[in-house]
C-alpha cells in the first residue's frame, strides 16, 4: 500500500466506532490485497475486473473503493459495446449479427454510489431471468460514470471579465467492464497468425499477430513471449494480461512492445508466443505460434 494511503487511511480509521473500523479495515485490506483481479483508472478501484456468469452462479459481488483524497458520485448503468477488429471499442444500441446483449438479464444494486476517501463499498449482480436463455454467450457492460460536483444553490459566481472569451472544460470520469452470460459448454477455439517483429524507433521491439475465434462464445486470456536463442537458451521477453476476443469477433489484430533483455539477439532465434487463460494454478493453454527471427 503507498505511505500516503497508508497515512489518510489511518486518520480515518481513527475516528471511527470499533465495530466499524474492523468491517471497513477488513473490506479495504480485501480490495487492495485480494489475489482477485482488479481494475482501477482514477481514483475508483473495481474487484473483479470481469463479471462472468456461468455454471450455477447466481449472483456476483462487485467491490468499489475510493483511493483518492476526495468524495466522489458515481452513477452505474448497463450499455452496449461493439469490439472493432484492432480491440477499440465503440457504443451501440443494437446488437451486431451474432451478437447477444445481457443487460435485460442483469439485475444490480444500488445504482449510485458516494464513496468518501478510502471508503469502500459492494454492489449487488444477480442474473435473472434464467429460464429463457439459450445456449451461448450474453455481454453487456457496466459503466461506471462519476458525477461532478455541483455548486450549492444561491453560491455566487466568482467575477470574470465579460470582455473576454472563456471556455469551461468539466472532465466526465467513466471506466467500463464486461459483464457476461454464457450458458451451456463453450465450443470457442482459437488460434494465431501473422506473427511479424518490427522496431519503433529502430530500437523497441514491437511483436504483432492476428487472433481468429471461432464457436458459440468469446475468449479471454494472457499472452506471453519468450525468445529462443540458437543455442536453445529460453528468455522471457514481453507479457499481456487480460486480452479478449469478443462474440462475434472472429478476427483481431493485436500488437504491443517487448522488453529488451541482457544477452537477448532480436535478429536471430525464434519466438514464441503462448496465449493462455487466467489462472492461479495452471493456466490452459489456447493456442501457440512461433515466429523465426533472421
């Protein structure tokens, strides 16, 4: 935890009732030390980073926790989002062809939240409407918009000059994660190609490749690289956590830049790249490609 967390973290506990510091001790000490994935932009920090329904699973916790120094508002929907082929993503409000949305299958609470500075709080998932999903995958996404403040009514306005032209920029903080439904046994499998190596700046090595899914739902996992030299020596040179192919992306372009490592030959040997998915154990390995260098 930073020393500055740390500190603002402490005055705060002190000025709380017993019974109360030890609940929200412990659900900071969760949020910020839980193995459970989490995802954070700003100031809002979100455990997991992915809700996914599947199985017998019925209900989910999402866990919010302000690390910043202020109090923020933040109103959370459901909307759509398409996945383009070079993994941006766009708004929709109607479903691609083979594309199935989850919010109507979705039910969450509450729909604001005020978190104070290192306060912490849960939100409610629950999947319903079982009995009329068929076999396959439902994604939605929720967004989590913080709301600015307002200034109280009747707060005069400071003095501007009205000779001169202003412009008042208020930023709207938004992050999104995916929610997904996937009913019955995956059929997804994917592969790799197009692997190239090329040089930004003629000195950062940059590896790309092209994903293709294909089966009934999406895929999700990391991505690790490893240069073989010709005399058999293995070193790990770049990773990738949490790439996804969406339904009904079959296709997607991705690429990102490796480390530069002691003894490393960029101009010879091989390298591999193993896409697996998530796991404290063992991960399952999708796929595999190798991409001779010369």
């Amino acid at each position: 935890m930073p020393q500055s967390l740390k500190t603002s973290f402490r005055k705060l506990t002190q000025t709380c009732t017993k019974p109360l510091k030890i609940l929200f001790t412990g659900l900071l000490a969760y949020l910020l030390f839980s193995p459970v994935p989490s995802f954070g932009q700003g100031d809002l920090l979100i455990s997991p980073r992915r809700v996914v329904f599947e199985g017998s699973k019925r209900s989910i916790d999402l866990n919010l926790a302000n690390t910043g120094k202020d109090t923020s508002t933040y109103a959370i929907s459901l909307i759509q989002i398409r996945m383009k082929e070079d993994g941006g993503f766009e708004t929709i409000t109607e479903p691609d062809p083979g594309q199935r949305f989850a919010d109507r299958y979705i039910r969450f609470f509450p729909r604001t939240v005020v978190l104070g500075p290192n306060e912490a709080q849960t939100v409610k998932v629950q999947l319903i409407r079982t009995s009329v999903l068929t076999p396959g995958e439902y994604r939605s996404h929720f967004y989590f918009r913080s709301i600015p403040k307002m200034k109280p009514l009747g707060e005069k306005e400071p003095v501007r000059d009205t000779t001169a032209i202003s412009v008042r920029l208020t930023p709207v903080f938004g992050i999104t994660i995916p929610v997904i439904v996937r009913i019955g046994e995956s059929t997804a499998k994917v592969t790799l190609s197009d692997l190239s190596l090329t040089f930004d700046n003629d000195t950062l090595p940059r590896i790309s490749m092209v994903f293709h899914r294909t089966g009934n739902m999406s895929v999700y996992g990391d991505l690790t690289v490893d240069h073989i030299s010709t005399q058999g020596k293995i070193t790990r040179v770049g990773f990738a956590n949490g790439v996804a192919v969406y339904t009904p992306n079959e296709r997607r372009r991705f690429q990102f830049n490796l480390n530069r490592m002691p003894g490393v030959d960029f101009k010879s040997g091989t390298l591999r790249v193993i896409y697996s998915a998530p796991s404290d154990v063992s991960p399952v390995r999708f796929t595999e490609a190798e991409l001779s260098l010369q």
